[in-house]
C-alpha cells in the first residue's frame, strides 16, 4: 500500500495535480514500519487539513478479501482521512456534489466457495 500510494502521487503529478502523496516514499526508503507509519501519518494529517483537489473527487479505494496483504493494506491507508462506505453508497457518490475534500474509502468484500462435483 506504500508503494501504491507513493505511485498515485507520481501520477497525479503527471497530470498536473500536486498532492501530498509526493511526500511518501518507496517503502524499502523507510528504516522500520514505524517510520512509515510515523510519516504516513504526518500527510494524512496534513491532507485532513489542506484537502485534495475537488477534480478528483469522490477519491475511492477499493479493497477485496480478509487476509493479511488486505489487513496491512488497510491499516497503513487507516493513517489517512478515510471513511468506509458501504457497497451501496457507492453508485450515490457519483451524484453528489458536496465532497468534503478528504479520501473516502470503499471496502470490496467477496467470498467465493467452489464445489467441485
């Protein structure tokens, strides 16, 4: 998820977007998980306080399944100003015009079972 952050900032740059995200970096640049949580944390505050731009609004994360890679993804994307939204609330977001200018978050859970028979 660092990494996907890191690579969202390089390319809302590239379409000419200056974003917080920029500030992230490679996870392999961070000494421990606690210096990137530390400073994950830092620019999620700083985009709590100075928003996104309103272009890339409703700005949704999507997430799919329980296990580990999920659960880390989702706690280092917890260190910014996120709010869950239900599957249903999705398709209202594309209708609204009164984004507050923090992330929101959309949580994707599917669970298959295969019967082979």
């Amino acid at each position: 998820m660092i990494n996907s952050f890191w690579a969202l900032g390089l390319r809302m740059k590239d379409h000419g977007y200056i974003s917080n995200l920029l500030k992230i970096k490679q996870s392999h640049n961070y000494h421990s998980l606690k210096e990137a949580r530390e400073d994950i944390s830092a620019i999620g505050q700083r985009i709590a306080e100075k928003g996104i731009p309103h272009e890339l609004l409703p700005f949704v994360i999507g997430f799919t399944g329980y296990g580990n890679v999920s659960q880390g993804a989702q706690e280092i994307c917890g260190l910014l100003p996120v709010k869950e939204i239900s599957p249903e609330k999705l398709l209202e977001l594309r209708n609204r015009k009164d984004y507050r200018t923090t992330l929101s978050i959309k949580w994707f859970f599917t669970k298959r079972i295969l019967w082979n028979t």
